[in-house]
C-alpha cells in the first residue's frame, strides 16, 4: 500500500520537531535559554531538552580560563616612554553566567579599559629601572582593580602577568652602553688589582731572595772564619805561635788568589804599589814570609821525625 504525501508530511515535520527539541552542551559551556525572548534557564554540558517555537538558545559561554593581552604605552617618571604587554587570565563564574551574559556585551574591552587605567596611573610614578624591578607589583594591581570590577559582571580575574617592557629603542641602546662602561670599568678594577697583587708578590720573592742570599754570605764568612780559627789553633799545636799562624795563612790566601787568577785565560793581573819603596817594601815582606813558611814547614816535618823516633 503507497505512503499517502500527507504522511510523508507529519513524518518529515516529527523529525524536524525531535531535533529541534534536543540539543547538546559541549563540556565547559554555559548555554542561556531564552523563552519568548525573556530569560529561562541556563543549561549545563550534556543533552538537553527545549520546546520548539517557544524556547531558544540565546548563547553560550565558555567556562574555560582565558587570556587576553594588552599592550600599554605610557610615560615613567624620568619621562621615558614605555610598552608594556599585559596578560590577564580571566574565566566566567560559573554561578554567575547570568550576570556575565546579560551584564556585559563586551568583556574584552572592559578589561582593555580597567588594564590601560591601572597602567598608566601606576608607571608614572616608577623610573625606568624600577619599573623592570617592579612588574609584580603592577601585575598585582592590575588584578586587585579588575578583580573589584569584573566580580559584579560575572568574570573572576585568575591572573595577571606583565610579559613585556619595551622601551624606545633609542633609551635600549644608552642602557646597553651603561652596562657595558659599568662591566669595562669592573673589568680594568680586576686588572689593576690582579698586577698590584703580581708586583707585591714579587717584591715578597725578591726581599725572601735577598734575605736568604744574605744568609748564605753570612754563614759561609762564619765557616771561614771558624776554618781559619781551626787552622790556627792547629799550628798553635805544633809551636807556631798566632802572629806567625796568621802570616802563614794570609801568604797562603794570597797565593792562592793568584793560582785562581791565572787558571782564567782571559784574565789580567795588574799589581799598583803606592811607592817604589813601598812596592819594594811589599816584596820584601812577601818573600821574607814565604821563607818563614818554608822554615816552619820544615820545623814541623823535623818535629815529626823526632816524635817517630822517639816512639820506636
């Protein structure tokens, strides 16, 4: 039996009936119903139910956190002018829905205007350098005022984040050289305290050098001085007295400087005497003392020939 198109009719109109009376609320929305144009009901996520022709859906919102940023010029104190980029987190209450969709037509320029009045009503009171040092307590500020605004309109302020200070380039560009003189002038003062310490240093290691080149002087004159005391206390033992024990060492010094000298190839002797008597006199004495060495080395092998004898 065929379908009557009166059928086909109510048919087509009941499926068109069922879908316009359900319909889906995706998660993290708020969705407003309207019926006959007055305020109904706000709908949550999930599969909700509507009459057709009489209720509506007169929007949605997101629940979401959301973030809007906002780029701020203004002036500092030291008449130096600034962008700064502002973001602030923001998300609809969830309570609040009605307020926030009935409320306020325009969020986003709401909280331009809150931002670019915390902004330029805060900046102008910092230097440039503190107003790096100080972002927090901007951000903070700008938080408190939207916080005390939006509240009544439905929005919670999350956060708020100053994540940009830019400068004119031309201010950039005097900051890079006064860090860079400050950084120079720290570089020179480590320099200059490094070779102060280098030359202190050496003059320690020079005077510790001379203090013991001094010493050394000092202990080999002292073993000289006790080699020729030894020296004459031995000849003493054999009968020379000190006088003659002294002569006897002064001409043996005094010929052994001379073999010293002439080992030397490139070495010249010159001997000035003051006078001719004098030099003559010099001359004398000399050989007198090396004749009195001669006779007293002689008396010394005598006296141990004797001594031999005498113990056989």
């Amino acid at each position: 039996m065929p379908i009557s198109p009166s059928l086909i009719v109510l048919i087509v109109l009941g499926v068109i009936f069922l879908i316009a009376t359900f319909f889906i609320v995706k998660q993290q929305t708020a969705a407003v119903i309207e019926r006959f144009g007055r305020f109904q009901s706000i709908r949550q996520s999930g599969l909700q139910f509507k009459i057709p022709l009489v209720d509506r859906i007169a929007g949605k919102l997101s629940l979401k956190i959301q973030q809007l940023d906002v780029i701020v010029e203004t002036k500092t104190l030291d008449d130096v002018f600034v962008r700064l980029k502002v973001s602030v987190q923001y998300m609809v209450i969830k309570d609040k829905v009605y307020d926030a969709f009935y409320k306020l037509d325009y969020p986003h320029d709401q909280i331009t205007s809150y931002v670019f009045d915390v902004v330029r009503a805060e900046v102008p009171k910092m230097k440039l350098d503190d107003v790096f040092v100080k972002k927090d307590d901007i951000a903070i500020a700008v938080k408190t005022e939207l916080n005390d605004a939006m509240m009544d309109y439905g929005y919670d302020i999350i956060k708020t984040l100053v994540t940009d200070i830019d400068p004119d380039a031309q201010v950039k560009a005097a900051m890079n050289r006064i860090n860079a003189s400050e950084r120079e002038k720290i570089a020179a003062q480590y320099e200059g305290d490094a070779q102060r310490i280098l030359i202190v240093e050496k003059a320690k290691a020079e005077a510790e050098s001379k203090r013991l080149q001094g010493q050394g002087i000092a202990d080999q004159r002292r073993e000289i001085a006790r080699g020729l005391e030894e020296s004459v206390e031995v000849l003493n033992k054999v009968g020379i007295n000190s006088q003659e024990a002294s002569a006897l060492i002064v001409v043996t010094q005094h010929y052994d400087t001379l073999q010293s000298i002439g080992e030397e190839t490139n070495s010249n002797l010159i001997l000035l005497p003051n006078s001719p008597q004098a030099g003559s006199d010099m001359l004398n004495n000399m050989v007198a003392s090396f004749t009195a060495s001669n006779q007293i080395g002689e008396a010394m092998k005598e006296a141990k020939r004797k001594k031999g004898e005498s113990e056989k």
